[in-house]
C-alpha cells in the first residue's frame, strides 16, 4: 500500500512546486533572452534599412552628377569640334595670305 502521511504529502507537493517554479523560471528566462535577441535583431534590421536608404540616395545623387558630366562632355566635345573647323578655316585663309602661289598650282 502506499504511505499516505501527512508529511510525505506535504514534501511531494512541495517538491513539484519547487520543480515547477524552476520550469517557470527557466522558461521566463528563455523569454527573456529571444526577447533580447529579437529586439537586437530589430535594430540591425533598422540599421541595414538606414544603411540601404543611404545608398539609394547616394546613388541617386551620383546619376545626376554622371548626368550633368555626360551633357557637359558632350557640349565640350562639340565646341571642340567647333573650334577645330575655325582653327582649320583660320589656317587655310592665312596660308592663302601668306603663299598666295600656292592656290594657283
């Protein structure tokens, strides 16, 4: 048959409440360190977010500025070309001063 004293009973309980509280405290631990991690994990997420938004501006910034080359270069490329013809049409009309025999061969 089974002891049924008093005491026995009382320490049983006792002992599951012990265990329970240790399971409880355990869990409540382990809440609390996903909890951090989780947090944390939210930080670097709005971190990377930020950090993302940053290069999205910065990239932004550097297609105007390709843009505003890219029109520059292409506007000096034809002043170049214009200056090109004038200083070869210059060059022509001073060789006709200069060696005026040389038009009639």
């Amino acid at each position: 048959m089974t002891d049924r004293r008093p005491g026995s009973l009382a320490l049983s309980m006792s002992s599951e409440i012990e265990a329970a509280t240790r399971r409880l405290m355990a869990a409540l631990d382990a809440l609390e360190g996903a909890a951090e991690r989780r947090s944390e994990a939210d930080r670097d997420e709005d971190e990377l977010a930020s950090r993302i938004h940053a290069l999205g501006v910065d990239r932004s910034r550097l297609a105007d500025e390709l843009d505003t080359s890219l029109v520059r270069t292409r506007n000096l490329e034809r002043a170049n070309r214009e200056i090109a013809a004038k200083l070869d049409a210059a060059i022509g009309s001073l060789r006709t001063v200069l060696n005026p025999e040389d038009e009639r061969a």
